[in-house]
C-alpha cells in the first residue's frame, strides 16, 4: 500500500541509524551529541514535510520522512542510556519502566491531539467547500482512498483538497513541538557513562564496609 511505502523508508532508516548511534556511543562514551543533533534533524524533516500540497506524491514525502527515521534514530537509543545512566543501580527498573510508560503515554495523547487536529481542519475546509451540503463522513474517508475516489466529483475535490489541508495543519502543529525537544535537548548535562556493573559496585561498597 501507500502508506507502507511511505513509512516503511522511515523505518528502515531510524533501524539503521540506531545501530550506528549505539555503536558512536559504545566507541566515544558520549550521548549528549546524539540527544542535540537528533532533535535538530527531526524538525528539518518536519518543515519539509509541510512543503507538501494536494499535488504531491508519495516519493515526494520519502526524502523526509528518510530524515525523520535519521533523526528519531540518532535521538531514542542515546536519550535511554543517558535516562539510565543518571540512576542508581537499584532506580535502574524505575526508571526504565518510567521511560517506556511515558513514552507510550505520550504517543496515546500525540496521535488523539493531532487527530483531534487532523478531523477538525477536514470538517472546516469540507464544509467551506460544500457549504450547506451533508458533509461524508471523514473518518470512514481518510482511511479508505477508494471511498474517496467513489464520491461525486464535487464532493471528491472537496474532500482531497481537505484531507491535504489536515495534514498540513498536524505538520505545522508539530514545528513548535520539535522546538521544544530541540531546546531540552541542549539544556541535558550529560554524566560519564558508568564502567562497572552494579554487582561490581555493591561488591566494592561491602569492601569498604568491611
């Protein structure tokens, strides 16, 4: 399908370079590079997206979204090193786990807001298009081209023109987003990564004791 030739360059590409950033970190120590420049990519894929109208095509959007899978790559691995990194040994579950609920949590509350977005442009710009007229139903639309495609020509152009403007608008909501990971990713102290295992640091401690 479209939309999995559309992500599936995005995926490809945040595999690839979660393996090259983990293998930067392994070699210098260092994460806090990764965590700045991750943020930095991510918001340049997002402003090319929002390059894109009712006229592009599918490989038009595959350049950025082979950015965005550079960006979140170089930006997820490290940012959880560092998460467990700045723990004790005996926090190093909490704050695993923390890091993956809120992760979660956040992408449940992302896709309900930009869809909240998504839907409310489309019902605007249908309605401006087709004033007075029975708006089709949007939800059943967006997922099902072919349903599109089937609608009367008038209704068809209103709707393609919509659903463009909604996705537009989730791409210009997430610019002041990125801005904002891009800013907390500058302000991280980053911490010398630990050269023992927790075993060898209670062992060293009951040492000391005794």
């Amino acid at each position: 399908t479209r939309a999995g030739l559309l992500l599936a360059p995005m995926m490809l590409t945040m595999t690839a370079t979660s393996i090259m950033s983990g293998r930067f970190l392994t070699k210098t120590g260092r994460y806090k590079p990764l965590i700045r420049s991750g943020p930095f990519i991510m918001l340049a894929g997002g402003i090319g997206l929002t390059r894109l109208d009712v006229h592009s095509k599918v490989w038009h959007a595959t350049p950025w979204m082979v950015v965005l899978g550079v960006g979140v790559g170089l930006l997820m691995p490290p940012l959880s090193v560092a998460i467990q990194n700045a723990v004790s040994f005996t926090d190093l579950g909490v704050a695993t786990s923390a890091n993956t609920f809120f992760r979660t949590l956040g992408q449940t509350f992302g896709v309900a807001a930009l869809g909240a977005v998504l839907f409310a442009t489309m019902r605007s710009a249908i309605l401006e298009r087709l004033p007075g007229s029975n708006a089709p139903d949007m939800r059943r639309l967006v997922g099902s081209p072919k349903a599109i495609r089937a609608l009367p020509p008038e209704q068809r152009d209103a709707v393609i023109h919509a659903v463009a403007d909604g996705i537009h608008r989730v791409y210009l909501v997430n610019i002041p987003l990125a801005i904002i990971v891009v800013g907390l990713g500058w302000m991280m102290q980053e911490r010398a990564l630990r050269t023992v295992s927790g075993m060898d640091e209670a062992r060293a401690v009951a040492v000391a004791l005794d």
